[in-house]
C-alpha cells in the first residue's frame, strides 16, 4: 500500500469518525410534558441579577418584593438537569413557580416567560435559525448542515480512493503477450 493510499484512507476514517460524533445525540431542550405549566402563584418582575450560570434569578417583582427564584435543583457548577431554566439580568419576566414562597421554584416545564421590550422577536433572526436562544448554542439545524457536509466529504474521500485504486490495479495489467507460431 502506497503513502497516498495510506492518507487518503486515514482521511476518510477520520471523516467518517467526525460524522459518527456528530450525528450522536442532541442534547435536550427539557424532559417537559406539553403544554407549560401554569401556576397559581404566578407574579411578574425583572431579573436585577443572576447567579448559579443563570440559573439562580434575584427578581424585583412588580408588587415591589425581591424575591429569589431558583431555575434549577443543581447548584454546583458544573452539574445540570434536563429541566434547568436560566434567566437574564435586566428581563422582565411572568415567573409560574412551583411554590408559594420565596426561593420559588421553577424549571424548563413551566410556563414562565420573558415579557415586554425584552422578548424575543418571533420573526427575528434568532427565530430563523443558527443559535438556541435560550443557551447560545449552535441550532440543531446548524448540526445537521455539517453533519451532511462530513457525510459529503467522506463519500467523496471513499469515490476518489475506489477510483484512484481502479485506475493503478488497470495500470499495472499486462496485455497477455501474444503466441508466436
């Protein structure tokens, strides 16, 4: 086996390993029945500071109270749930907690939402594709394009190399001599 068949065959291993990990499981957006939960004990107010990576909201409600509304039961930095909710500082909210006390409790399956000047767009760019609005991360959209595209390249790699083989086994035939008489 020649250098070049070497490479081109390390080339499509490591093209068809990149498609492996990337067409592995998506992450979660949250482990929630449909539709949101609402609850009795909603109220609304503006996030004046988060903490826990987002997920832990101090909120001056529109009744005047600061409460502390806590987006997730994991509390270490590097821990999470399925169900965690983050907050941003400065956004109104309508929070639907779990309970009736400060900290409240509220999570991913409930049917708090931002409201006023700070949601969301619907038609905006974030709406149409390229992040998660809620983490920042890449739309599984996005995922799937570069997944198709390694997909693309390793099929072209195996076509190129098949071809590439095909011509060097035809190069190296000989024409059966011919017999004298």
């Amino acid at each position: 086996m020649t250098a070049p068949s070497r490479a081109a065959i390390l080339v499509i291993i490591a093209g068809l390993a990149t498609a492996a990990s990337l067409l592995g499981a998506a992450p979660a957006q949250a482990s929630c029945m449909q539709p949101p939960l609402t609850s009795p004990y909603h109220f609304t107010g503006t996030v004046t500071m988060v903490s826990n990576i987002g997920r832990t909201a101090t909120v001056r409600t529109d009744d005047g109270r600061t409460v502390t509304v806590l987006g997730s039961d994991a509390d270490e930095p590097n821990a999470a749930t399925s169900v965690d909710r983050t907050y941003r500082a400065g956004a109104k909210y309508e929070f639907h907690p779990l309970n009736d006390t400060s900290p409240y409790q509220d999570n991913a399956c409930t049917a708090t939402h931002l409201i006023g000047a700070n949601s969301p767009d619907p038609s905006g760019p974030a709406a149409a594709g390229g992040n998660d609005t809620a983490s920042g991360e890449p739309s599984t959209s996005l995922w799937l394009a570069i997944s198709a595209a390694a997909i693309l390249l390793t099929g072209t790699g195996l076509w190129l190399l098949r071809r590439r083989t095909s011509s060097s086994a035809a190069g190296l035939r000989e024409e059966p001599a011919a017999a004298e008489p």
